[in-house]
C-alpha cells in the first residue's frame, strides 16, 4: 500500500446559540480551533500533538491543554480563570482579559502582549523565554523561567516577581504598586525605568545595571 496518503478529517462542531452549560471538547492528534461563542459557562479543550486556537470569545472560565504543539489565545475575554498548559509547544497569548490566569509549558516560549488580570497572572516555562508587553495586573504577577531570557516591557502590577536561570532579566518601564523582585541566577538584571515601592534585585555570577 506504499503511496497511499493518509486521509485527513475535519470535523465542525456547530453550538445552538442558546446553550448555557459548560462545554468540554476532546480529541487526539488533532488541533481545536474556537471562536464566538459568549453564552457558556465555561469552555474546557483537550487534545494532543496539535496545537489549541481560541479567538473573539467572551466566556466565564476557560481551560486548555495539550501536548506537543502551541496554545494561541487572541481577542479574548474571561470573567474567572483561565487555565493553559502545554509540553514542548509555545504559549501566544493578543489581547487577553481575564480574572485569573495561569500557564505552563516546557521545551518552549510564553508570548504576552497586551494581557491583563484583574487578580493574578503566573506563568512558567522550562528551557523557554519569557517576553511580556502591555501586562496590566491588579494583583500579583509572577513569571518564571529556567534557562531562558526573560523579558518584560510597558506593563505594570500589584506585586511582581520575575525568576529565571542562566540567562538574563531585561526589564523596561514597569510600574509597581507595592514590591517588585527581580531574581537571575548566572545571567544579569538589567531594568530602566523602574518605579515600585520597594524593588529588588538579585543575581549571581552577573551584573545589575
């Protein structure tokens, strides 16, 4: 049978436009992608070795996960908490509201721009970058990396805490609340226009400037 192509299956999930009850979505080896649906409460993806797309969505609560492949989240609302968790895929998140947001991913990159959390933001990656922009958090934000440069710019926070290791902190015009900390183990902390009430910032075997 050499030279057959495997066949591929698309299959199109249609909601009627008064349902109101949690909705969960489960496959494997195939990718989910949402959009439009504002009535639920609350929305739970699932799959594996493909990626999760969720866009132009307002919803109560929100849970992703897979493995092996990217979450992207764009254009979206979340009146609770928003859940993602992946393994060696990246983590996108575009103009995102939510009250509650936490995200893991390992082998991979976390992306934020334009992200904000009226509670808590946490977000950790391993052998990965962090890059966040436009972060407005009303309470605690916490970012987390290992083995990857962590970058955050524009964004401000209640209490923050940005960790990584063998590998630099770069941070730009951020604006704290109460207390920033800033810690790097084998890479350097630079920061530029830093205003918190208390900031802290520690490193070994690199500078701070």
């Amino acid at each position: 049978f050499s030279g057959l192509n495997e066949a591929r299956t698309r299959c199109v999930l249609r909601v009627p436009q008064d349902y109101q009850k949690l909705l969960s979505v489960r496959t494997t080896n195939g990718k989910i992608s949402w959009n439009g649906m504002e009535r639920l409460e609350g929305l739970s993806l699932d799959t594996s070795n493909a990626a999760i797309e969720v866009e132009s969505c307002t919803l109560p609560q929100l849970k992703a996960s897979t493995t092996n492949a990217r979450i992207e989240l764009e254009d979206l609302s979340v009146e609770g908490t928003t859940t993602l968790s992946t393994t060696n895929g990246s983590l996108h998140l575009t103009q995102v509201k939510a009250n509650r947001l936490e995200m893991k991913t390992t082998n991979s990159s976390i992306d934020l721009d334009s992200v904000s959390a009226s509670g808590e933001l946490e977000a950790e990656t391993k052998n990965g970058t962090i890059k966040g922009r436009a972060l407005d958090v009303g309470n605690t934000l916490w970012l987390k990396t290992t083995n990857g440069a962590l970058t955050l710019e524009d964004s401000q926070a209640g209490v923050a805490t940005v960790e990584t290791t063998n590998a630099a902190v770069r941070l730009e015009r951020i604006s704290c609340g109460k207390t920033f900390t800033a810690t790097s183990k084998n890479g350097r902390v630079e920061f530029e226009r830093m205003e918190a009430i208390t900031a802290n910032f520690k490193t070994t075997n690199a500078s701070i400037k």
